[in-house]
C-alpha cells in the first residue's frame, strides 16, 4: 500500500459522508498531504539546493589551488601556498625574513585571497 494511498484513506474516513457525495473517490487529495508536498518543495528550494550549491563552489576552489595562491584559513590564518599535496597544503605565514610554514588540511583553507598569474 503506497503511502499516498494510505493518507488518502485515512483523511476519507475522518471526512465522512460528504466526501463521498462530493467527489468520485481516488480523485480528491486531502489537503494536509497538499501541504506536505509544499512544505517538502519549500524546505528543497531554501535550504538543500543552495547548500548543494555552495558544496560545489568549496569543492572547486580547493581542486583549484595551485602554488603561491595567497589564502585564508577558516581559523583565520593567512598564509602563502607552497606546497600542495593530495589531502594537505603547506602555507608560509609571517612577515618577510620572519616567515613559518604550516601544514593544513586542504578543506581547513576557507578563501583564496589573490591567485597567482
């Protein structure tokens, strides 16, 4: 028994005899299984597709890094790429002649400040 079936006679029998004589059966949907396709598009079109969306934009700018790419962290560091691996990045952080190098998670870089020509 699908489930639309199931809701469909579930709100018939609390409707009574006036929806039978009102409408051939089979054919009415309840209104309640009508808000819950709105809601269900609702929720679909504010929330699940944008977030799929920015999911793409993140996963292309980190394929996209390349050596000497200025970043900024999610933690708020800033840093110079110089070296790239699979799963890390290796960034120089610090002033000129005061530098340090981290290692990072590549998904841990939030934006690309300027990139390299």
């Amino acid at each position: 028994m699908s489930l639309l079936t199931f809701f469909m006679t579930v709100f018939a029998e609390g409707e009574g005899q006036a929806a039978d004589a009102a409408a051939p059966a089979g054919f009415a949907l309840p209104m309640e299984v009508l808000m819950i396709v709105a809601m269900f598009a609702i929720f679909y079109f504010m929330l699940i597709r944008p977030q799929r969306k920015r999911d793409k934009e993140t996963k292309m700018m980190l394929e996209a890094l390349q050596m000497g790419d200025k970043v900024m962290t999610h933690g708020g560091i800033y840093g110079k790429i110089v070296q790239l691996k699979e799963d890390t990045v290796i960034i120089e952080t610090g002033a000129t002649g005061n530098t340090s190098t981290i290692k990072i998670a590549r998904t841990a870089i939030g934006k690309v400040l300027t990139i390299k020509d």
